[in-house]
C-alpha cells in the first residue's frame, strides 16, 4: 500500500545487529500515583522510521510519547536520542517536536505566525523564518490561508497547520500524537497517504501513536502493539498481522476466529489440535515443539477460510455449519456461520464476480475449511 | 414544550427588567429637571451639570476615587490573577482548603464586618510597625483590593481552566521556555478575562462607601462618601447629573464592548472557511 | 524541572535566569505566597485582631480601648479579658431585636430575590442566542453603575411627595400619600432591587449549562413538563440556587447604606447598629463585639457558600 519507500530500502536497519538505533528508550517506567502507565518498556527507533505505537486506550502509548517530548518524566529508565540521553532535557530543548491530538493551534496568531512560532524562538534572522515558513505552507497547500485565524479554518486545514508548525524547526525527530483522529473518515484515509509522502519528502523520523490499526497498517514501516504499559509485539504491518504473538495482538489487530484446543500429536512442524468447540481434529503448522495435552488457542483469520456448499477435498480442517447472518459490504461479504457445537465462525469473501444476489445465504449450510498454514497457534 | 408558559415566563421577565430600570431612568429623567424638587417636573434644563462640574467638593472626591480604583485595580489584577493560577494549575497543596476559603469569602463578607477588621488591622499595624501611618488613600486601597482581589480570581478562575493545556505544551515543545509560554501564549489567551476582572475591581472600588468610611482618614473623602452625605441631607439633583453621567459612560463602555465583539464576529464570517485540498 | 535544566552549556542571559526562576519550582512557591500571605494579613488577621478588641475596654485615647495585656515588673503578663460587650449584646434586647430583624429582612428578601429572580434566569438561558447576550447585559448593567446612586434613586420615587404616590394619587388609587420610604417595605425593596443582579448570575451560569436533552429525554419518558422541571432541572440547578441565595443573604445581613437610606427608625439592622457603634458612640470594642457575633451567625451560610464554590470548581457560579 503506501509503504514508504525510504523504509522499503532493502537493508531494513532492524534486521541488522550492527545498525545502530536512531532512538533508544531505556527499561522506562512511568508510574502515576500507583498505576504503572508505562511498564518497563524498551525500544529502538531507526534513522528515517515511521513507527506507530498501537493500543486502546490507557495502554500507555499516549504517555510514552509524551516522555520522548520531555512533557513526562519517566519514573525509571533513560530515553537517548541520536546517541545523547535526553531523559531530564525539558522539552523546549529536545530536538523534538510534536504534533497534538488536538492540534495546538494557539487562537491568538495567524497561521504563518503560529508556523513561525517554533523558528522564532531559535532566533533565526527575519528573512529566513519568512522563506521557511512559506516553504511550509506550500508544502500543504495552505499559502492563500497565511492570514488567517485557526478558528477560520476547516478541521482538514487546521491539521496540516499543526502539522508543519511542528516540522518547521526541522526535528531529528517528529511525534505525532493522534493526528487524524479529528478528521472523517474519508478526509483520513486521505491524508494518511499526504502524510507518508511528508515523510518520504522530508526525511524526518516519525513517531506516530494510534488507537486505529488500520492507520497504523496504512503509514508506519513498524509497529508496536501496547497492552497495559507493556510492548506486546514489534514488527513490520505484515508480520504483526499474519504472525500476532499473543492472542490479544491477534484480536486487536483485524478479526480473527479463536478456536480452544489441546495437542495430542506433533510431527516435525505438523501440529495436531483436537478441539471440543469445534468438534473435530485441526493440523496447523508450528516451530517451537509442544507437549501433548497443552492447551492451546489457535487462530485464523475471516479470509483465510474458505467456505463451499460442496465437501472440500481435503478432510482435516473441515468444519460443517449454518449461516446465521451475513452482510454484504461490497468488496467482500462477511458471513457468521454456527457449528453444531455452538461456535461461532467469520468468514470474509471476496465479491469477485458482480451479483446481484449473493450465492450464500441465510440458514443454507456450508462446508468451511483452511489450510495448516494459515492460522497461528498460542499455548494459552 | 407548550405554548402558553413562555408567555408567562416572559412577562415575569419583562417585570423583572422593569425593576431593575425604572429607578435608573427616573433619575436619568429628573436629572435634565429644571425644579430643585426633583420629584416635580419644571421644564428641560442642564443647569444641574453646569453645577455638578463646578462642584469642587464632589470633582476633587472624584479624582481621589479614580486614583484609589486605578491603583487597586492594577493590583488586584496582580493579585487575583496569582490566585487563580494557584486555584487553578497547582492542585492540592497544603493550607488550599484554608486559601480557597480566603478568596471566596470576601465575595460575601458584609461591608461593615470588612470595613472595622481592616481599619483595626492598620490601626494596630501602625502602632507595631509604624506603617501605614495615618489613614487616607493607601490605607482605603489596600482594603479595597483585599475584596476586589477575590472577585478578580473569580473572572480570571473561570477563564483559566477552560484553557487548554496543550497550548502550553506545545509552545514549550517549539522551543519556548516556561516563561516566555506564560508571556506568548497564556497571558494573550487570558487577557480578556484580565480586562474584564480589572474592570469589575475598578467599579467595586469607586463604588464603595462602607469599607471606604471606616478606613479612610480626615483627610480622604471619596466620591460615594460625598454623595452619601449628600443624600442624607435629601434629594439633590447633582447627584442626579451625576448618575446620569455614571450611566452614561458605563453604557457607553458596554455598548463600545459590544460592538467590537460584534464587528470581530463580522470579520470572521466574512472570511469563509472553504478547503481547496 | 525547569532550574535543573542546562542548555549548550552556555551561560544563559540574566533575563532568561529570571524568567526560570519564576516559573521553576521556587517561582510556583511565589505565585502561591503572594496572594496566600496577602490574604492572611489583610483578611484573616484582621479578624484575630477584631475578635481581640471585642474582649478590650473602651477607653478614651489613641486607640480608643484597653490594652489585652501588659507586661508588669516582675516580668509577668497580665491578661485582661472584658467580656463586658458580649454580655451587653445579651442582656440589651436592642442587639438581639436587630440580631433577628436583619436575619428576618434578608432572608425573606433572598426567597423574594429567588423567586424573581429564577423564572429571569430561566428565560434567559432558553431564548435564543442573539437576544440572551443582550438580556444578560442589561442585567450586569445595573451591578456596573453606583450602588449608592441607585438606592439613592428609590428616594425619590418612595416620598411622600414622590414618582410613586403621585402616580397612584393620578390613578385615583389613593387619595393621600402613603408613607412609603422609611418603612420595613422600603428596606425590602431596596434589597431585592440591589441584589437581584446576585441571584441571576449564578443561577443563569447553572441553567444555561444544563443539557437539553436531559428534558427532552425526560419528556420522551412520559414526564409532564412541570414534573420534568421539579424532578430535573430544579434538582440540577440546586448548586446555583445555593451560591445565589448566599450571594444574596450573607450581605443582606450586614447591609448598612439600605436601611440607613431607606428604612425607618424602626428598621433597626445589625449593620447599622455596627456602624452607629463605631462612628457615633465610638466604642470600638463593642462595635468588634457585635462584628464577632454577626460573624457567628452567618458562618453556617458562608460555609454552604464555599462549598458551592468549591464544588463548581474551575466554574464558579459568579
């Protein structure tokens, strides 16, 4: 999709041992009161990074971002940023720079004066400010609006403001915290895209903190999905997505169908799973060896079955149910089929052919099944 | 809703504004009143205006008002202002409970009670310390602020912590330090809601006869003290010329108030807000 | 956080120093000290004091009273405590008569005031946006003008020869003049006229917060409007309610220029008892004494009123 192509370079600096990271944040803690917001949490951020911190809300993602602005103070631990520890810099002299959720603008200057704010306080000669700050504004396209007023502004405009207000001090590193969050849906699939291309143009590292996965699927080269204070998983989108970690980075990130089990067999990587729930035996592939008669939760994504009202081929991975409800949201469909023994499947087609009548509909049965590499398996 | 309880709802309001304004444009009236009496009307006339403005007891009581409402406006601005940044940005801290008590309290305080304690307070300071010796202009504007002190933090409170703290943050994260954002960004912000306090700390000053009678020495007469013992002595229609001329300027105040929030309304439609992304 | 901070490692400019302190960890000590020790030497301290000479004897002199305590030879204090003025205050029914006068004046001028005063901040906060600026203007506007002027103005249309009566004499209402200034009815109505400004304000701020929903929702559950508005919005504007009639009642009771203006010789209030104590007979310790007790009765009302303003926190009522 809209994969930054600087991130695509073919070095992918964190595959490599000896690359040395452009933000590295420490084992920090931050405890409020006696609630740990932050747990413990170690990071490294590359040079030219689009990185997404992923959560719901109190996760803690908010207040990590915070703590690389100098706005917190971490409880424990250091934060180092391009080599020098920043931990007690307060923020007005961080490299850094941040974009707010509610974007900041202060209602008493115009747009270029708020664009200027930053360069002003660095002392910077009154004909440079002037030439950076235009630089910006064309940038977003936001020129005939200098003279204006926030408050003047459409929610689209005040967001572009904010954000080259932020990049006008030319950051090592930018933080953005929520910055579409304000915006409607198509404005903000919109400019995710205008956003990587900033990116890409300006060569800044970006922090980005989301609640929305497929945001954080849309712009970042990695991802960190937090839980409670604590990183749960980092990686690509796709890594995050086809191989979760845990069933919570799973279900947070897309649907995905649980299914409850215990091993009774493996060979090699051939892991077979009986399931009470769904009344039949799973082989999925697994690395790590298993005993048998641990439980387990394995997961499948809605595409990855495949549903047919004729009995597939193949005999493992098999399941016969009832559709209980389906909605047709043109590119695919979703339908939710029942087993005899109660559990619930999705199941996600893709609308190939135009109809004008779906092929599956209520109370018909279907044969539902997947493939052993397909799913992921959790000991839970 | 139903129809017919707004009807009744207005003519209560109608009443109620009624009250308020008859009294005042009785004396706007009677004031432009030929008659010494000031309850018979005699004809148009502004002798009483010509008389007010050479009334060189009540100009010279009014000057006095004006420098001691200046000067306690000025500093309970200062003042308040500190306060509701105390009541307002630094949560819990020990003695606030104790602290927020003096600030509301003199909100309601009765004149007379405020008047005695101030005037035994300089009265024994005096004696201790030697200041401030005598009573007359410092002592009256240091009572006055005490209590217009109180109505300023109010204004200023409720102004303070609808502001958004982000604004702050954010100023700070572009490089400015805590005082240059106090000084760039939440004094502007802020700044109506000053105006507005020092404006209210000024006409409780020039209004005040009670607190003013008690503290003020032989030597200080203030504009209410004069109309006050004035109006003892019955009617008189300077202190009509007078309240017209109060009226007058404050409504002028209001209505210039008025009218640039009206015209910045109008500027700010007029510029339309239209996304050419 | 902000002293701590080093920057370059240059010297920083002595303006820069300044302005770090101030708003550093020493400067929010400042912004609390200021005003809290102001308050407790102009506010709180005076009433110590106050309470002090309520104990003293009147004298004649510089200051006119006995001192609390003096140091004798051997080094001694002698404390001298006269509870003499307090046990005046009890056994002369002319304190206790203006005691219970002024409570009774201001508080039936309150409920005068509330219920005058909600149906105009109600009104006010449902009309629309345009018209309600303006009615809540020329509601601050009087509250902006002199107060003395304006009891001053209710003179002129009580007298026997006044706006009032001979308005109603034209009528043919009347056929002789009423004596109407310098009567209890007078002191009424020029406390509810002055203070009206007191009780609209806050209960308009309350009113005009409250979410309409809540009504329609009410409605939309079968509830009457009159019941709608005893079981939701009367309940919900309840914190207005009471930071107005606080507003109204505390200074009501000490209120000295209305019925000195406009009472008569009956219409003895506390306030003017204070004031004739102090200025007329000038015996300070009595008049601290009748300040003392005037503070006693109303510290039930000041408490409701701070907590009124403590719990509309950030949004106070006024």
């Amino acid at each position: 999709m809209a994969q930054p192509k600087s991130a695509k370079a073919p070095q992918e600096p964190w595959r490599d041992p000896a690359a040395k990271p452009f933000v590295h944040i420490d084992n920090v803690t931050k405890v409020f009161d006696t609630t740990y917001a932050v747990d413990g949490v170690t990071l490294d951020i590359y040079q030219g990074e689009f990185f997404c911190l992923l959560g719901g809300s109190g996760c803690g993602k908010s207040t990590l971002l915070r703590m690389l602005a100098g706005l917190e103070q971490p409880t424990s631990g250091r934060i180092l940023i391009d080599g020098t520890d920043m931990t007690r810099v307060p923020p007005y002299a961080r490299p850094v720079n941040m974009m707010f959720q509610s974007y900041a603008l202060f209602p008493h200057m115009t747009v270029e004066q708020n664009v200027a704010f930053g360069l002003k306080q660095q002392k910077h000669g009154k004909g440079e400010i002037r030439e950076r700050v235009d630089g910006l504004l064309e940038l977003v396209r936001m020129m005939p609006f200098a003279r204006r007023k926030p408050e003047q502004l459409s929610g689209g405009q005040r967001q572009r403001v904010a954000l080259i207000r932020s990049l006008a001090r030319q950051p090592k590193l930018l933080l953005l915290d929520e910055p579409l969050a304000a915006l409607d849906k198509k404005l903000r699939e919109h400019t995710q895209f205008e956003l990587v291309n900033i990116q890409e143009r300006v060569g800044t590292t970006f922090i980005m903190v989301t609640h929305d996965q497929e945001e954080a699927m849309t712009v970042s080269t990695r991802i960190a999905v937090m839980e409670a204070g604590r990183i749960e998983q980092v990686g690509t989108p796709a890594s995050v997505y086809e191989y979760p970690a845990s069933r919570h980075v799973a279900e947070f990130i897309g649907a995905v169908n649980s299914i409850e089990g215990r091993v009774v067999a493996q060979e090699g990587e051939r892991l077979q799973i009986r399931s009470e729930s769904l009344g039949c035996d799973l082989v999925m592939v697994h690395k790590q060896p298993l005993p048998e008669g641990t439980p387990v939760t394995v997961a499948v994504r809605p595409e990855k079955l495949v549903a047919s009202e004729q009995a597939p081929a193949i005999v493992y991975n098999t399941v016969k149910g009832v559709i209980t409800d389906f909605a047709y949201l043109g590119d695919v469909s979703i339908y939710l089929v029942r087993l005899p023994t109660g559990q619930q499947m999705r199941v996600q087609l893709t609308n190939l052919a135009r109809l004008t009548e779906n092929p599956l509909t209520w109370d018909q049965e279907v044969y539902l099944s997947w493939l052993p590499d397909s799913g992921v398996v959790f000991p839970s | 809703m139903k129809r017919r309880r707004p009807f009744l709802l207005f003519t209560l309001l109608a009443f109620g504004y009624a009250f308020l304004y008859v009294p005042i444009i009785s004396l706007i009236v009677y004031s432009f009143n030929v008659s010494r009496l000031v309850t018979v009307w005699g004809g148009f006339s502004t002798r009483w205006y010509g008389e007010l403005l050479h009334n060189d007891q009540i100009l010279s009581a009014a000057w006095l008002s004006l420098r001691i409402a200046t000067m306690n406006a000025t500093l309970s601005v200062i003042l308040g202002t500190l306060a509701a940044i105390t009541l307002v940005r630094f949560g819990k801290f020990r003695g606030r409970t104790l602290f927020s008590t003096m600030v509301s309290a003199p909100l309601v305080m009765p004149d007379v009670i405020l008047g005695l304690a101030s005037l035994l307070l300089f009265v024994t300071m005096e004696h201790l310390i030697g200041w401030p010796a005598g009573r007359g202009i410092t002592t009256i504007t240091l009572a006055h602020i005490t209590f217009s002190a109180a109505f300023v933090t109010v204004v200023v409170q409720s102004r303070l912590s609808q502001f958004d703290i982000s604004l702050e943050e954010a100023a700070m994260d572009l490089g400015a330090r805590p005082w240059k954002v106090f000084l760039l960004i939440t004094l502007p912000i802020i700044a109506p809601s000053l105006l507005a306090g020092w404006l209210l700390a000024f006409t409780l000053s020039l209004d005040d006869l009670v607190i003013a009678s008690f503290v003020a020495g032989p030597g200080a007469t203030t504009l209410p003290m004069v109309v006050y013992s004035s109006v003892r002595l019955g009617v008189s229609p300077q202190i009509n010329a007078l309240a017209t001329l109060i009226v007058a300027t404050v409504t002028l105040c209001i209505l210039l108030a008025g009218w640039l929030m009206h015209r910045q309304e109008t500027l700010r439609r007029r510029a339309p807000v239209i996304d050419i992304s | 956080m902000t002293t701590r901070a080093t920057i370059n490692g240059s010297a920083r400019n002595a303006g820069e120093w300044l302005g770090d302190l101030l708003t550093g960890h020493h400067g929010r000590r400042l912004v609390i000290a200021l005003p809290y020790l102001w308050l407790l030497v102009f506010f709180m301290l005076p009433f110590v004091i106050v309470l002090k000479i309520s104990l003293a004897e009147v004298l004649l002199g510089r200051p006119p009273y006995s001192p609390l305590w003096q140091y004798l030879e051997d080094s001694t204090v002698q404390i001298q405590l006269h509870l003499d003025n307090y046990r005046r205050l009890w056994e002369d029914p002319l304190y206790f008569i203006a005691y219970l006068k002024s409570l009774k004046i201001a508080g039936i001028s309150t409920l005068v005031c509330l219920l005058l005063g909600y149906p105009m901040a109600y009104a006010i906060a449902r009309t629309r946006d345009s018209l309600r600026n303006l009615l809540l203007m020329l509601v601050i506007l009087p509250f902006w003008t002199s107060f003395l002027i304006r009891v001053y103005a209710w003179i002129g249309i009580l007298k026997s020869n006044g706006l009032l009566n001979n308005l109603l004499l034209a009528l043919g209402v009347i056929d002789h003049p009423l004596a109407l200034l310098h009567t209890d009815f007078a002191v009424y109505l020029g406390i509810v006229y002055s203070y009206l400004p007191f009780m609209v304000l806050p209960l308009y701020a309350t009113l005009s917060r409250m979410d309409l929903t809540l009504l329609e929702a009410a409605a939309d559950l079968g509830c009457r409007p009159w019941k709608a508005f005893l079981r939701v919005t009367l309940p919900l504007s309840l914190p207005g309610i009471i930071a107005g009639c606080m507003l109204v009642f505390i200074p009501a009771v000490g209120e000295f220029v209305i019925p000195d203006l406009l009472g008569g010789p009956d219409s003895l209030m506390i306030g003017k008892v204070l004031w004739t104590e102090f200025f007329s007979n000038r015996d300070w310790p009595a008049a601290s004494a009748v300040a003392v007790v005037m503070l006693v009765l109303l510290v039930v009302p000041l408490a409701l009123f701070q907590r009124a303003q403590e719990k509309s926190e950030g949004k106070p009522p006024l």
